[in-house]
C-alpha cells in the first residue's frame, strides 16, 4: 500500500533560476507575490537575495547553485521539507554544475513533489486549485529498493 504525505495549504516553494532565467523569475515572482507571500519560500543564493531585495518577502536563502545550493535543496525534498520546485534552468547554457542540477530534478521526480521548469509550467501550477488546499501526495513505496541486498 502506498504511503501519503501531506502538502499542506502552506507550501514550501523552492525557488532557482539559471543566471540568464533570473530575469524571468523576477518577473514572475513579482507577478505572482499575492500567492507566494501566502507560502514559505527557499532559493538558492544569487536568485534568493535578488527575490528578497525586489519583493520583500522573506525567503530561506541557501548556497549559490554552483557551490552546493542545488544540492541543498534536493537533500530537503529527499527529507520532505520541501513541497514544491520552480527552476527555471536554462537548457541551452552549459553549466559547470549540470550533474547538480540533473541530481536536483531527479529528487523532484523521485519524491514526486510538483516541479516548474519554466514560466508555462510555473503558471499552470501556482494557478491550480491545488495550490489553495492540502494535497495528499502519494509517495513511491521504495521498501524494496531500500532493503535489497539486506532481505535476502
């Protein structure tokens, strides 16, 4: 039987952009700061301290995504405390950190928390009705996965 774990109506939003993407962040932060403000927020370094400054909203700033940020993040989905990912990443930019990033998107996708990866996407879920209440997330029943080499 598959577990569940609650996203409350409060949601824990990580927020990331590529250097070229932060501009469009901002811009949709700003347009969307009714419904931000209303949840707890986390960022990685240069795109938290530039949402803050501009928005002033208070937000959980962690490293630069370069210097470990990304994987910050992901270790908090891995915990379940983060609920929600919106990282606006730049698919035609090399980054030195690429294996960060690749291990960030798959921790959203194993934990299946709901994730952004650009302004289409972003706006279709911070305007989902879901957005406003709690939503039982099913969490992949790993049991097997974790005990494979030790049940035997």
């Amino acid at each position: 039987m598959a577990k569940v774990a609650m996203i409350r109506y409060r949601k824990r939003i990580a927020l990331i952009a590529h250097d070229n993407k932060k501009p469009d962040i901002l811009e949709w932060a700003k347009y969307n700061i009714g419904t931000l403000k209303q949840h707890e927020l986390y960022a990685t370094g240069t795109t938290g301290t530039l949402l803050e400054k501009e928005l002033g909203l208070e937000i959980n700033v962690f490293e630069s995504g370069p210097l470990g940020g990304d994987q910050q993040i992901g270790a908090r989905i891995a915990e379940g405390k983060i609920d929600f990912l919106i990282f606006f990443w730049d698919p035609l930019a090399q980054l030195s950190h690429d294996p960060d990033v690749k291990a960030l998107l798959r921790m959203a996708v194993v934990w299946n928390i709901p994730v952004a990866c650009n302004r289409a996407s972003a706006d279709f879920l911070i305007s989902s009705p879901l957005m406003c209440q709690d939503y039982p997330r099913i969490l992949p029943d790993y049991h097997s996965y974790r005990h494979r080499f030790t049940d035997k």
